[in-house]
C-alpha cells in the first residue's frame, strides 16, 4: 500500500515545479483559432482637442489565426528564423487619410502646410515568440492617391455627423503603387503581475514610408506576457485569464522619406526633403480589456507635426476584437 503516498508525492513534486514556469508557460491555451479585429483612427476621438488634420482617420480590419502545427513548421518564415514559435498569421485590409491643419484658409501664401494623401493597403503578416521577445513582419502593397477616394469616404462621415465638408481634395498626391516591409519587435525589460516596461523597435522600409522608431512603454494592470497580450495583437494564443490595464508609451522617430509629404521617390517633389521633420517625438496613453473572446482598446496619441512650422497632432483609436 505504498504505491498511493508515493503517487501523491511525484504529484506535488510536479506541481510544486510548475510554480517555478515563466508566466508564457504557465499561460493555457484559449480553446480559439481565429478572430476578427476592426480599429478605428480619428482626431474626433480625442475629446479635449477640437482638430481635424494631418493624420485625419483610419481603419483597418484583420483576419487572424493560429494555425496547426504542421502549418506552422512549413512556413516560409521558419527558414529565416528557425527559434521563432508560436505563429500568428494575419490579412489586413487598411486605408489612411492626410490632410493640411489650414485647408479652410482663405490665404494662399498659408494654404497646405501638407499635402492630401489617402493610402488604400493590404498586409500579411506573421507574429511569432523568439525567445522572450515578440518579433512581427508584415509585407505591404497598396496605392496611394485619388483612386482610394479617401476625400470622399471623409466627407460621408463629416456629413453623417453634421461637420463640415472638407475641400481641397483635388490637390491630393497622385496616383502610385507603394511597396512596404514592416518589422516589429518587442522586448520586455521588467515584468510582474500588475507592472511591466517594454522596449519596442520598428522598422518600415518601402517607397510610401522609409523610418524607424524606438519607444519604451510602461503598463500598469493585470497583463499577459509580451506574446500573449492584447496589446500587440498576439492574445488568440492565450485568452484563459482577462486582461485590464492601462498603458503609457513614448519615444520617437527617424523619417528617410514619407510620400504623403512629399510625392513618389521617382515623381516631382510635393514639399521638398528640407521641410520634412526628420525626427518626430511620439507620446501614447492607453488602456485595454481583454476576457475570453472579446477584447476593446482606446488609445491616445500624440504626434509632432511631420513638416517643420506644423503644429502637433492629436488622435484617438478604438479597436474591438471577436474571437471565435
């Protein structure tokens, strides 16, 4: 009868082991394989500032999915890198919509601090562990200029909520194809249960937008780890415990060329590179939710001005997320 003590021994063992995992590890799996996510960029979002311009709005709606294992190790990804686990696999659809701060002047010499720009965009993207780190590449391919009809969508919505229309559309940058890899990289510096501070690194290299950024980003709440939270969009792995906190991230950006400002590389210069902001300040104030298959974030931002003289930007982002 000695078999039953040493069972319940070799079970309090391995459970008292178990408490030794990483968060990652000790997270389980969500019983979910896909979702859909939809975000919502607009000035209008920011309560306390009255502005519609520069980054003016977007949206963006994804598919996600975690795909089986034998998918997984197929993947063209695992032959660039080997350590990264856990894939996530994304398709995007997103438009985005510039506008000058004074297109309602009646002044010449002070008409278009910017250009008008809308940039129509499809992604793939895979998002992936490697190590304690969170890596996303992101492939990109769009158009840029009037076939997006970005003025028009703008004006629908100003005429749904009684604002006024906005002119000066015409003067848009001109048609072209834009070509874009994106990568993301999120490395955690300190962590706890309600405490975490992590550096991010990103990287876009194509002929609409050529910049890097660097930020530090501070969370405050109960929160998964950096491959397992909303945050990031990398939650379908790990959903089993609910997410709520608040978020607070700055740092800043190197610009080499943005076609919204200044026109297509091999295309007569809009505004030339000397009235383009090389390096622009971002600050961003956040909170998340996240439980089972349901997720809402709201975030702020602010932005300096991408061209010199511009004022700084402010807009909001709701985003919602339906996993099935």
């Amino acid at each position: 009868m000695k078999i039953l003590p040493s069972c319940c021994c070799r079970l309090l063992l391995v459970g008292w082991l178990c408490t030794f995992t990483t968060p990652g590890e000790a997270q389980k799996s969500s019983g979910y394989n896909h979702e859909i996510q939809f975000s919502k960029d607009n000035d209008f979002f920011v309560w306390y500032a009255n502005s519609d311009r520069y980054y003016t709005y977007g949206m963006e709606l994804t598919y996600r999915h975690n795909p089986n294992e034998r998918v997984r190790q197929k993947h063209f990804i695992k032959k660039l890198f080997n350590n990264l686990k856990e894939l996530l696999i994304d398709y995007s659809i997103q438009i985005q919509a510039f506008t000058p701060s004074n297109y309602d002047s009646t002044d010449s010499r002070f008409r278009y601090d910017r250009p008008f720009a809308g940039y129509l965009n499809g992604q793939y993207s895979v998002n992936g562990r490697l190590k304690d780190a969170n890596l996303n590449i992101e492939f990109n391919a769009g158009i840029l200029g009037p076939a997006v009809r970005a003025g028009e969508l703008q004006n629908e919505f100003h005429k749904i909520i009684g604002d006024e229309k906005i002119d000066g559309w015409e003067n848009q940058i001109e048609n072209q194809v834009g070509l874009h890899l994106v990568v993301d990289w999120r490395k955690p510096v300190l962590s706890s249960k309600l405490f975490g501070l992590i550096l991010e690194s990103r990287g876009s290299l194509g002929n609409v937008f050529l910049e890097g950024s660097q930020s530090a980003r501070l969370i405050i709440g109960r929160h998964a780890t950096v491959n397992h939270t909303i945050l990031y969009g990398n939650s379908l792995r790990y959903t089993s415990s609910p997410e709520y906190f608040i978020t607070v991230a700055g740092g800043a950006s190197l610009v080499g060329y943005n076609a919204t400002i200044q026109g297509g590389i091999f295309q007569d210069q809009v505004l030339p590179a000397r009235d383009v902001n090389r390096i622009i300040g971002h600050l961003q104030f956040g909170a998340c939710f996240s439980y089972h298959s349901v997720a809402l974030t709201y975030r702020i931002n602010h932005v300096r001005g991408a061209v010199e003289q511009a004022f700084d930007h402010k807009y909001g982002q709701l985003m919602f997320v339906k996993r099935f």
